[in-house]
C-alpha cells in the first residue's frame, strides 16, 4: 500500500510518539544520494530516481539525527531506525544545488548526501494538488525544512555553512 504524503507524515509522528521522539516540524522526507554533480545526473531521470535512490526520513532532536526508512509493508519500525549522535556527525552543510537542496554530513569518515527536489515542476504540481484537494500539507517537506534552516538544524549548521 502506498500513502500519500499527508499519511505517510502521520504514520511517522505516530510512530515518533510511541519511540519517544520529540516532534516539532524537525523531520523532512528526502532521497538518499550521491554526490552532487552525479546526483544531477540521476535526478534528472524519474526511473533512474526510483532505482537508484532511497527515500529516508531525517528527524533532528537536539542531540541525534534520525534516518528512518520504512519497510517492506511501508510502516516504520525500530530495525529501520538509526541514530547518530550530534558529535558523530563532521562538516554538516545544507545547500541548495541543481534544483535541489541537499543536506550532506560525514558520518564515520563516509560523506553522506540527502536531496529534496526544488524544481519549479515540483512546487506548480504541489500548488495544483492542494488546489485540486484543499490539502494543506502537501508541502510539509519544504515547509519543515525551512522550519529546521531557521533553527540550523538543531545546531548542526554552522555560521560558516549558512546559506
């Protein structure tokens, strides 16, 4: 079963609740990737996306970062979940490239890349659903992730990685 975005957001604050995770807009749905010029690349195909990407939901607390994925059955589960202390995490960036932003960290020495599409397309097909649906939390990704941009990422984001 597949949900939409407004579902899948709930599914994952309920599922924070149970675990105990502090929720306040601090959670985005994004693809993990790769570098960006070769993201820009595979980005740039709707299959080569859906082949070669994972979707991860990263929740920022005060001390970790979460990456969650879901299962098979779509749910979100503890054997999905990883948490990364604060301290672990070296060179936190948030840019926006390539019609993307993209979240980037080392993590046990291995850069780490995490995009969320920005592209015009994107923004007009959002409008044109909330229009269609009167939803209003179709862009929740966006909106959280300006949420976290203002609150540096629980700390992470430096003066000097500001954008």
């Amino acid at each position: 079963m597949h949900w939409t975005i407004e579902e899948e957001a709930a599914q994952l604050e309920r599922f924070l609740r149970r675990e105990n995770i502090e929720i306040n807009h601090n959670y985005v749905r994004m693809e993990k990737g790769y570098r960006p010029s070769f993201h820009a690349i595979v980005a740039f195909s709707w299959q080569l996306r859906h082949l070669l990407l994972d979707t991860y939901f990263l929740v920022f607390t005060s001390s970790q970062v979460i990456l969650l994925t879901q299962n098979e059955q779509h749910e979100f589960t503890r054997v999905n979940l990883e948490a990364i202390d604060h301290e672990a995490i070296h060179h936190f960036s948030f840019t926006r490239r390539y019609g993307y932003y993209c979240v980037s960290f080392v993590y046990q020495q291995e850069a780490v890349y995490f995009y969320l599409s920005d592209w015009w397309s994107s923004k007009l097909i959002d409008k044109a659903i909330k229009k269609l649906t009167g939803s209003v939390k179709i862009r929740y990704p966006r909106k959280n992730l300006r949420y976290l941009r203002e609150c540096r990422f629980m700390g992470l984001l430096e003066d000097e990685n500001y954008e």
